[in-house]
C-alpha cells in the first residue's frame, strides 16, 4: 500500500542525551559484537528534530555544538530512521528532516541515537503510520543499542546489546555535570582496545554473562547519590584513560572540587561527574569552566523522545 501526498505540516521531536551510570562489557563475539550490561539514564540535554514531508529524502543539522562531523546523508541514523517507518507504513515520497543538536557529537553520550529516535517518533507522526511503541522500539534496536533508550527514556537496565532494556526504579533526581572534548572517540575503537587489553595475559580470564551490580540499583532506588557515585563503573573507561590521559587528570580535578565521582561516559570523550545536588552540580558546573573547561549541569531522569508541536 502506498500513501499519497498529504498537505504539508511539521512535526516537532525532542529526544534526550543519556549517562552510561554503570557499563560492564561481557567478552567478545563471534560475530565481533559484545554482551553487556549498562545503566542508562537520559537527562536534560537535548536534539531537537523536526520532519516533514518531502519528494525525497534529506537532513540538514545546526547545532549548539560542532556538528561539522556530522553526516548528511543514508549514514545519518535519523534518515536511516526516516526511511524504515516510510517504508513500514508504505510512504514512497520523501522526507525533510532539520535537526539541532545539543548533545555533543561522538561524545559517548547517544546523540546520534537520539536523533534516530527522535525522527522514528517524528516521520511515524508525520505520516499517521499508528506504529506501536513496541513497532517503534524494534526499529529503533535495528539502527543501534542506544536508539530504543532514547525512545524510552527515564533510567533503564540494557542487557544483551543493550537494546534489551528493563525499567530501573528511581527516586528523585540525580545531578550531574558533563565536561564535553572537541575531538570524539570512536566507539569501534573503545572495544577493540578493551579487547586488546583483556587479550594480555596478566588481564582477569574470560567473563560470563555481564550483570548490573545490584549496589547501582539499589542507589538509584534510594535516591542516593553518594552510594552511586561508590558503585559507578564503566568498563571502557581505561581505554578511553589510556588514550586520552587528560580523561583521568579531568576524573581527578572534577572530584577535587567537589564531584561524588567522574566517569567516562559510554566510550568516552565526555566526562559526567555526579554531584551531591543541584546547587552542588551549579557551583562545579562553573568552577570547572572558570578552569578553561566545556562544562553543563544537567539532571535526570528525564523522558524519552517526545512530540513537541505539529503545525
């Protein structure tokens, strides 16, 4: 079945950024892909997406932050996105999309998932294709392990790929700061040195099943923040360290003035410190840019993709 062209109007998505809060990566796959077993939590930082119809295919990206990265064509996932609900719903015209980011480029923290998600919500909107949340979420687990997250929202345990995901109960709300770098990390290279590192003999042997550890949720239940910043990890951290030295002296410098903890947040570069508050998040938000710093209080939990307006 096919669409026909409808009257033009615009619909308005914003999805979230998200925090890796715990990330434990389960040995490598035959098929080069890794088990894990993350804690995500989105938070107040945003892409902003805007669809429409069109005679093709197209995206344009402006940005809060460098977007020159960024691709604008079939690599982008949110016209990969676009193009697997037109063709789910039978639309064989085209799509604008207009996108502007706020969440770092390759900075680890689901941007470009974001957009993907954003534009899944968007174009199924635009098009009055009635997909299911479910409908949506298998989509979204085709272009990557962070798109059905950034669908979702709120916090979430991720197994499998990271695209199984389960709801995690949350008290209140956490505080963070998130120091943001220029220059990316590619996440293909984050696990192929996590792999190189586990491959040397004085590394732990081979893992089981990667699991959550039970303090983190037990944290995110009470609303504590200083029993998750104890309990924080990410298994990708010392790559990223190791690549980055500057990662680890940033961890050091955030906790010296007063951050519970910093870790790297999925493959890095950005670096989210948890703080106690947000008078306390605030106040480290603006020590660390009078250091010279790029550095944003955000919170969280906050919800996934979301229709602002249709016009």
């Amino acid at each position: 079945m096919s669409l026909s062209r409808q009257p033009e109007r615009r619909v308005h998505v914003r999805a979230p950024g998200k925090v890796n809060i715990f990330f434990e990566v389960g040995d490598v796959q035959s098929d080069g892909y890794h088990d894990v077993a993350s804690v995500y939590q989105a938070v107040s930082m945003y892409e902003d997406l805007s669809a429409t119809t069109d005679d093709e295919f197209s995206i344009s990206v402006t940005g809060d932050v460098d977007v020159s990265g960024v691709p604008l064509d079939d690599r982008n996932l949110a016209v990969r996105a676009a193009r697997l609900v037109a063709r789910e719903v039978g639309w064989e015209y085209g799509v604008r999309l207009d996108v502007h980011k706020s969440v770092p480029v390759a900075g680890g923290m689901g941007g470009g998932s974001a957009d993907a998600a954003a534009a899944l919500v968007a174009v199924n909107e635009l098009l009055d294709g009635r997909l299911s949340s479910a409908e949506l979420h298998a989509l979204g687990a085709q272009l990557g392990a962070d798109v059905p997250f950034a669908l979702r929202g709120g916090t979430a345990v991720g197994t499998g790929r990271g695209d199984e995901l389960a709801p995690a109960l949350v008290r209140g709300r956490f505080d963070w700061v998130f120091v943001t770098h220029v220059e990316g990390l590619s996440t293909p290279e984050a696990y192929a040195g996590l792999d190189a590192l586990r491959a040397r003999t004085d590394i732990s042997p081979s893992r089981g099943v990667p699991a959550v550890d039970p303090a983190v949720l037990q944290a995110l239940r009470g609303g504590d923040a200083a029993a998750l910043a104890a309990a924080m990890r990410n298994d990708l951290q010392p790559v990223a360290v190791q690549r980055r030295p500057e990662l680890g002296e940033l961890i050091e410098e955030g906790v010296g003035r007063g951050a519970l903890a910093g870790i790297v947040s999925g493959s890095g570069p950005t670096v989210a410190f948890l703080a106690s508050d947000e008078r306390g998040a605030a106040a480290l938000a603006r020590d660390l840019s009078d250091a010279g710093h790029a550095a944003v209080a955000v919170h969280g939990p906050v919800a996934g993709a979301r229709i602002l307006t249709i016009d």
